[in-house]
C-alpha cells in the first residue's frame, strides 16, 4: 500500500468543509435555511475539460418549510447545489 498511499498523497489535499443553517418556528410553521461549502479535493493540475467534470468547488444553498403538530409534521425543501 505505500505506493497507493503515495499516490493519494500526491492527487488529493485535506480540506474543510462548512455547512451553516438554521431554523425560525412560528407557532405550527417551521422555515429552514442553509449553506454548505465543499472545496475542491484534487491538488493535481488537470486540462480544462477534466478539471469541469472531475473537481471544482461545491456550493449549496437549502430552503425548507414545514407544519409539526402533536399528531404529524409536513416538510417540503429545495437544495440547489453550483460547480465552479
């Protein structure tokens, strides 16, 4: 394994990924909202057309809304995730 983990060592860099969300409750109505970051992994330098399809920055942007009583609870979201 130590020329696998050379190689690893070799393509990928640690990274910190951030989330942040939160959540407002106004009686039996609920409103969520987030944001996650994921940075690019790879360290390698590659062309143009596989760095689009193989790496880039992640961003996500959630909305969410819902209904909670004692009895049941309703959740609807939405997630948009952009490259780049």
């Amino acid at each position: 394994y130590i020329q696998a983990n050379k190689d690893t060592k070799n393509t990928f860099r640690n990274v910190f990924n951030l989330k942040i969300g939160g959540e407002a409750r106004a009686g039996i109505f609920r409103f969520r909202a987030g944001y996650g970051f994921q940075p690019d992994v790879y360290k390698a330098d590659f062309n143009e057309l596989d760095k689009r399809v193989r790496s880039s920055d992640a961003n996500t942007l959630s909305f969410g809304a819902g209904i909670r009583n004692e009895t049941f609870f309703l959740d609807i979201s939405y997630n948009r995730t952009s490259f780049g």
